[in-house]
C-alpha cells in the first residue's frame, strides 16, 4: 500500500474527494479541514494499493494538485486493516508489477545529477578498478563494480526515452559520460602517481592477468550479460526491491573497462585503450537498450490490464 498526504485548496477539497473515492483501490480517506498553513488549505490522507497508484497520482496532477497545493507519497511497509485487504483486492494486477511512473521519474532525476558526490565516487570505483587490474584480483573489481553509481544515469537514459523527456536524457548523459570523463583523467593521474611511487609497473599491464583479461577483451558474451543486467536493474527499481541493484552493479563490466582504458593509456598501451573503451560502450549500451525495451513493455502489460480492469467493472456495473 501507499499513503498518500495531499495539501489542496479547501474548494477543491470536494473534488479530490471525489476522484479518491471513484478510484478503486483506495481506503482510510480522512480530511483535515484548514490544517494546512504553507501553502493554505486542507489535508486530505488516503492509502491506495500501489497497483492503483499510478493512476491516483496521474489524475491528482492533472487537476494541478501538485501546483496549488502538494503531493506526497510513501510506501508503507505493514497495514493491517480489512478495509486496505480489501483495496487490493479490488485493485487490478499485483503490486509488485506495478509502475509508479512518478516514483520512477523522481529517483531517476535524483540518481541522474553530476554532482560532486557523483563523480567522487566514480572516481573512487575506478581507482579501485585499477588497483584490481593492476593486481589481477578480482575481489577489488567486484569491490569496485558495487560502488560505482553508474547505473543511475543508465536508467534515468532509459526512463527519459520512454516518458520522451529530452531534459533528462540530455541529464542524464552529461552525467554519464562526463562523470566517465573525470574519472578516467582521475584515474590516469592516479596510475602515473602510483607508478612514480614504483607500485604500478608498465610490466602489470603487460601480463597475461588470468582473472581480469576478460576487460579488454570484450565479445557477445559481455553484451548478453549487460542487457540481462539492464533488464533486472530496471524491475528492480520499478518493483521498489532496490537490494537487487548491487547484484546488477557486479554482473556489468563498466567501472572496470573504465578503469583498464585510463590504466592503459597512462602507458600508452593503445590495444587495451581501445579494447577496454568498447567493453565499455558494449556494456553501457546493452544496460539502455534493455531497461528502454524493459520499461516498453511494462508500460505496454499494465495498459492491456487497466483497459481489461476497466471494462470487467463496466460490465459489472451495466448487469446491475
């Protein structure tokens, strides 16, 4: 279930009301009338069944909810109430299939911004990639795939397509590849710095580094993993089971490849440059394509189901 804390100018009370209560899958509406101080106006709460919350929030913006008053929403973790048993039932599709599209949108822009935090850590995931290549360890690359953010921006990319929202993909790329950008120079400094303290050797990139060679060597193998990643990051986040994302962060080689170019460059070992860069790309593109080609049909599904939904309760209603 979602609780939903609504602000709302106290002659549209009415009228919110009313949309709350012909949407099905909804319990436990109480109004407080003139308890809202900034902006004025009442505070109307309900709780609605996340398969029909999508709908409630799109109808409640449409009527300009969010501009003359606010729209807040969570995710409640245990409701023991019949009256919310029966909301869910009632409500069509199961929760865990549902899209909450504005959800989406929210933490898709929040994970999308090139900020210092950001970047710090991308930089901070590569280096880490370095030193694990550099070493040939592959406990330091898996290290280094759960903490890079990268997957933020690749799904924010994805989202944009599909809402055709070019502000965020514009977004979302600058924080993809200019946060790449930094890191890789970041590394690339970090790799000469090392070398000159003689812990980094130009004969570490030269050896045969059985456990992470695969980085600079990319195949089709490298972009079936990606869109199975892409695929499970996206219902990951669309079915609010973030704890799925870290096993999606250690199944893609982007951090690492990342991390293998700017080694390599430093040395100007052009082959692994190149190599390790269309690692990189494969990886990244294979992540898009599928959380694009993932949320289509989504999107797609849970129509067919609002529009069968829908026309059981018409001809319920018609009988009657």
């Amino acid at each position: 279930m979602l609780h939903l804390r609504l602000i709302v100018p106290a002659d549209r009370t009415d009228e919110v009301l009313a949309l709350i209560e012909r949407t099905v899958g909804t319990a436990h509406v109480a109004v407080l009338t003139g308890a809202a101080r900034n902006p004025v106006g009442d505070v109307v709460l309900c709780d609605v069944a996340r398969e029909a919350g999508d709908e409630l929030i799109g109808a409640l913006r449409k009527m300009g909810i969010d501009d003359s008053g606010s729209i807040t929403v969570e995710d409640m973790d245990l409701t023991l109430s019949r009256r919310a048993d029966e909301a869910e039932r009632a409500a069509p599709g199961e929760g865990a299939d549902a899209v909450l599209w504005e959800e989406l949108s929210e933490v898709t822009h929040e994970e999308s911004t090139f900020s210092a935090t950001y970047v710090s850590f991308l930089a901070l995931a590569t280096m880490l990639a370095a030193c694990g290549v550099m070493l040939d360890n592959a406990v330091l690359i898996v290290g280094a795939m759960a903490v890079g953010p990268e997957f933020g921006p690749l799904a924010g990319i994805s989202t944009a397509l599909v809402q055709r929202a070019p502000r965020l993909v514009a977004r979302s790329l600058w924080a993809l590849v200019g946060g790449f950008a930094v890191a890789m120079v970041l590394t690339a400094g970090f790799a000469w710095l090392l070398d000159g303290l003689e812990l980094f050797t130009e004969d570490m990139v030269k050896a045969e580094r059985p456990n992470t060679g695969f980085i600079w060597h990319p195949d089709w193998m490298s972009f079936v993993v990606a869109v199975l990643a892409g695929i499970a990051g996206t219902l990951s986040l669309t079915s609010a089971k973030s704890g799925a994302l870290i096993g999606v962060a250690i199944s893609v080689t982007t951090v690492p490849a990342a991390a293998n170019a700017a080694v390599a460059f430093s040395y100007q070992d052009l082959q692994q440059t190149w190599g390790s860069s269309a690692q990189l790309l494969a990886n990244l593109g294979g992540i898009v394509l599928a959380g694009t080609l993932t949320l289509l049909v989504q999107r797609a599904l849970w129509n067919v189901r609002r529009r069968t939904a829908s026309a059981g309760r018409r001809t319920v209603s018609t009988s009657r």
